[in-house]
C-alpha cells in the first residue's frame, strides 16, 4: 500500500488505508504499507498487523500536507518502495490518491508486472473551480501523469458515486468501479438522545482549511441566533492553518459565546463527542466520501451538510438529513434552525442515519477489496 499520510498525520483518508488495511491484515493477507515519516515517529513498526514503512519527506504540519511536501513523498516513496517491493514480492499493490502515491506502482508494473489498484479518494481527481484555486493550474500540469496512472492501474475505485462521475470529465475510458469507505461499527455506535436537551449541541469536525467550509457556518450563526430563541453551542473539533481566521471571523459577527473551538482530539476519543451532540453538520465545499459524515451517522446524528460528492451517496433528504448548495449560508440557517427547534426530528432522523450507516461496516468494505484483489491477481496470471 501507499499512502502518503497514515495515522496519526493527515485525515480521513489515512484512516480509510489503516482501517482497510487492518481488515485485510486480520483476514490473513501479509499488508505493507508505505506512508510518510514525520516527527518522531519510528522509520519502522507493525500496526494492527500492517507493516508500516515510514520514508522521509519534507512535511511540517500533521494535519496539512502542501503540494510541494507531496511530491517529496512521490520522489522518496519510489526510491524506497523499489526496494520494499523487492523484499517483501507483492501480488497487487494499493494506491491511495494517484497523485501523490502512484508514481512507484506505475513503475513497479511496467518494470515487474505488479498489477496495482487506484483509490480515488478527493482532490486527486481533477475538477474545475477547485479550492484552493491555484489547483486548476497544478490539474492543467498534472493531467495527463494523472491518466497514466489510472491507465495503467488494473483497477481504479471512487469512494463515491459522485466521485466517479467527476472523474469521468477528466478521462471516460477507463471503467471505475465504486467502493465506499467504511465504518468501525463498534466504536462508532448510537446511544438514546433526549429531544428536549439544552442547549442543543451542533458538531462539526475536519482540518480547518477553507475547503471544509467552516466559515459558512459561521456566517450563519447571527441569523441563526435571530431566527431561533432555544440555546445551541457550535463545536468545532480539528486543527489547522486555519484557525486564526476562524477565530477572528467569529469575533468580528460577535457569536464567541456560541462556538467551542475543541482543537484535535485523539480519535479513541472523538465517538464520545459525537455521542455528546444532537447534530451534525459539514459544510465542505468538495469531498470524496468524509468519514467524519459516516461516523456521526453511526453515532445516530442527523446530517445537514453541502450537496457535494460522496455527502450526497450518505445522506437522503428529510430522511436522515439535509443538503444545501455549497456554500449556500441562508439554506443552512433554515436547515439548522429546523433542526434545533425540532428535537423530535433530530431523533428521528439520527435513527434512520444509524440504520443507514449499518451498510458500510469496513468488514464488508474490505471483503469488497479483497474480491477485486482476486480478480486482479486472476487476470494478470
């Protein structure tokens, strides 16, 4: 596997590679997987039976990785993955996001027919009016190293239906199966809400960067708090460069007194925050499939979130929660304000989001990889 984050640096999709690759570990494959090193981590350990390689980059934060740190993961990971390869004689490789992880799969199957499979995963796939938007120009450069490896992987999965449309703009050839990231069912799981609680508790949780969205819902508080008399706090966890202008938006709008920036919080911890909240919401202005949408819905949250990909395959309107046009301030005041006034709603729309989440328990996402392995491995023997 490669993965240029692996937790504890990066977001959800390191998770989605340790999740996956702990499944298939504890199912009986051998699971090596090439990450980034960072801090003090160690060069070397075993995780949940995945061996995990860390290779030098250049990375500053863990929560955000900049284009340039990225190609240092590209140009060490395939000096180092070579050697990895040649030790540990994989069957398949996984690639987590084309670019940056899949320059050393690309080269490994042209030069020792490893067949590899690519995981599509968010801002890997290009799309037009990207944030940030200096993201048009790197797609414009990118572009055709990004079809080349999808050309040459054995497989190409989105995480999401929406994904996959968006991926088809770039490049309709090439077939792209859809596999969703999944969910531990047993740590992620529903507890019963009181519908009269207060103050009504709104969750939101992702790296704080302006692709999350956060600032929209924070311009939403002053008509939120005009339009409602019933007491709710807003809890921001993640961390990120963000944060400043965060803060200061929310101190220029005089809403303070309304939102808790929590900060990281360690992820054996983060089920107890969701179970602590009556709502969830994401505001994001593109996505792949977020688990933190998969986690809340486990936890019995209902969802207000932005209409964009992988959110819409999660979340069914009025059934277990709502959608609003990114970006989209005065819908998302309407969609909370409903939400915080009607805790009956809440309750009943966060039931349906457990039921729903049900489907996605990474024991059958991992079967669902293991069965496209096979096909892979079949084929190329």
């Amino acid at each position: 596997m490669f993965n240029y984050e692996f937790p504890p640096i990066g977001g959800g999709g390191g998770w989605v590679s340790y999740f996956l690759g702990k499944h298939l570990a504890n199912s009986g494959h051998e699971v090596h997987l090439i990450t980034s090193r960072f801090g003090k981590l160690p060069k070397y350990e075993v995780i949940e039976n995945i061996t995990v390689h860390r290779v030098p980059v250049l990375r500053k934060r863990k929560d955000v990785c900049a284009v340039h740190e990225m190609m240092t993961y590209a140009i060490s990971s395939t000096i180092h993955g070579f050697r990895i390869a040649d030790q540990f004689q994989p069957d398949v490789v996984q690639v987590f996001f084309g670019i940056p992880s899949g320059g050393c799969a690309y080269l490994l199957e042209k030069t020792n027919n490893i067949p590899y499979v690519v995981f599509l995963g968010g801002r890997d796939v290009p799309r037009p009016n990207p944030d940030p938007p200096y993201y048009r120009w790197l797609y414009l450069a990118l572009s055709p190293i990004i079809q080349s490896i999808w050309r040459s992987a054995a497989a190409v999965v989105a995480c999401s239906k929406g994904l996959r449309e968006l991926a088809y703009h770039t490049n309709q050839s090439i077939k792209i199966d859809v596999i969703p990231d999944g969910l531990d069912l047993h740590r992620f799981f529903s507890i019963e809400r009181n519908p009269d609680s207060t103050p009504v508790k709104i969750l939101t949780v992702g790296r704080l960067i302006p692709r999350k969205g956060f600032q929209f819902l924070i311009q939403a508080l002053p008509d939120i708090c005009k339009q409602t008399n019933i007491d709710f706090r807003i809890q921001i966890v993640g961390d990120g460069p963000y944060r400043s202008e965060l803060v200061e938006l929310a101190e220029n709008l005089h809403v303070t007194d309304k939102i808790e920036f929590l900060g990281s919080i360690d992820y054996d911890n983060l089920p107890k925050k969701y179970q602590e909240a009556d709502i969830f919401t994401l505001c994001s202005l593109a996505e792949g499939m977020p688990l933190v949408v998969l986690e809340a819905m486990g936890t019995g949250l209902p969802i207000v979130a932005s209409q964009v990909q992988g959110i819409t395959d999660l979340v069914k309107t009025s059934i277990n929660g709502e959608l609003f046009d990114p970006g989209d301030v005065k819908q998302l005041v309407k969609h909370l304000v409903k939400l915080i006034e009607d805790g009956e709603k809440r309750v009943k729309m966060g039931k349906k989001s457990t039921e729903l989440a049900q489907g996605y328990d990474w024991k059958n996402i991992a079967q669902s990889y293991s069965e496209l392995y096979e096909q892979v491995i079949k084929i190329e023997k």
